[in-house]
C-alpha cells in the first residue's frame, strides 16, 4: 500500500442519510440523455429511491414516449445537448402541446443552460442541475417541486476524516478501472465499501470513491485511479 503526498489528498464530505424509498403512489420519470452512462445511473439511482424510470436517447425519443398515449411520465429529467432534438427543443415542444404542457421537466446539464435566441419567454425548466450530479441537491428539488416525500435511513452522519490518502495496490485498482470503463458507477460504490471494511487503511480512500460516485464525477473517479497506478509505475521503475 501506498501513501499519496498531503497535496494529492482529495476533500471527503460528511455521508448524507441515504434515501430508503418514497411514500405515497408510484412515480415514473423519463430520463432524456444521449450518454448511456448518464441515463444508467439516474435509473439505478431513482430506482433505489423507489421511482420506475423510461429512458430516451434524445429529445424525439422522449417527446415520442409523452405522445404515445401509454404511459405519461410523472416528470421528465433531460440533458441539455442532444442529437435530433435537444432538451430545450423538447420543452418547447411539451409546453406547446395542451395535454402534455404541464409536464414537470427538469434540466440536468453539464454546461450552463445556454437559452437560444427567440425561445418563448413562458417556456421554463422546473427546475436545473449542474454534472457532476449532486444527489441531495437532486433529492430537495424532486422534494419541493413534485410534493415527494422520501422514507430515509436515519442514522449518524459520517463525519469528514483527516489523515494521509493510502492508495490501494495494483489488483484493486485494476477493479476500479475494468468498473470505471463499464460505466458501473454503483458497483464501484459497492466495491469501495467492502474495501473500506477489509483494509481500514484505506478508508479515507474509498470514502472518497463514494463521493465521487454520488456526483457521478466520472472525470475525477479516473484522476483518483489514475493516480494510484501512476504510484505503482513509479514504484516499479524505482524497485527495478
């Protein structure tokens, strides 16, 4: 095991009490993005908070599934950037049709929402979040603007620990990495839990993992595997 320098020491934040389940009816979004990835994990995460999610790949996808007729989305979560129809074309398109214009949709983009030029002023998002998701910013603004009340697992909040950042060894790296480049965002969040319960060492580490998890900051979770094999490249050219 290895020990990264203090000024590679990722920030850990306190756990925030996990959602159990919702109360009240069953409630079924559409999410709207043309990154699998994105769409993977806010249907595993939502379905763990007990919401059933329809998937769409772009704006025309979604706005086919709202006229469809069979199943009427209880809110849509769409990204801003898409092929064929983007998130602010299908908000146009759902406010302009009378038995879909008060749909609630929410805007969860990487970029700062970009209004185009000449989109009608009483066409508004419900709501916008920024990537890397911030799933208890997610949870508040489902909470507020949808009337949800979530059943939560109570219990102490983890608090932040300081100390040294010991990286793991090369064989539970190369799991982070095989995951990472699936997209498995919840298995690795699973995973840097048994690794914290096996190597207490390596704790701080994988409280870390879980918190880039949580913000599906996919971009950093690399930065932080990649820095742990750069550690045992160096090691081996000094060991050789």
């Amino acid at each position: 095991l290895k020990q990264a320098p203090e000024h590679e020491l990722l920030p850990a934040l306190p756990v925030q009490a996990s959602i159990a389940g919702l109360q009240g009816r069953p409630r079924t979004f559409l999410v709207a993005d043309d990154i699998a990835v994105n769409r993977i994990f806010l249907r595993e995460l939502l379905g763990s908070w007990g919401i059933g999610v329809m998937e769409a790949r772009n704006g025309a996808e979604a706005l086919a599934i709202c006229l469809s007729g069979t199943t009427l989305p209880d809110a849509l979560l769409v990204d801003q950037f898409m092929p064929e129809m983007d998130g602010w074309s299908l908000l146009r398109a759902i406010r302009q049709t009378p038995r879909l214009q008060k749909l609630p949709i929410f805007l969860i983009s990487a970029a700062q929402p970009h209004r185009p030029e000449g989109f009608p002023a009483d066409a508004e998002f419900d709501g916008m979040l920024m990537k890397p998701l911030d799933q208890t910013a997610l949870a508040r603004m489902l909470e507020e603007r949808l009337d949800i009340a979530w059943i939560r697992n109570e219990g102490p909040e983890a608090t932040a620990e300081t100390g040294a950042l010991v990286l793991p060894g090369p064989a539970e790296i190369d799991e982070m990495i095989d995951m990472l480049a699936l997209g498995q965002i919840l298995a690795i969040e699973e995973w840097a839990e048994a690794l914290a319960q096996a190597h207490p060492e390596l704790r701080i580490f994988a409280q870390e993992v879980k918190r880039l998890c949580a913000a599906v900051d996919l971009p950093r979770l690399w930065k932080l595997a990649s820095l742990a094999a750069q550690k045992d490249e160096t090691h081996d050219e000094t060991v050789g």
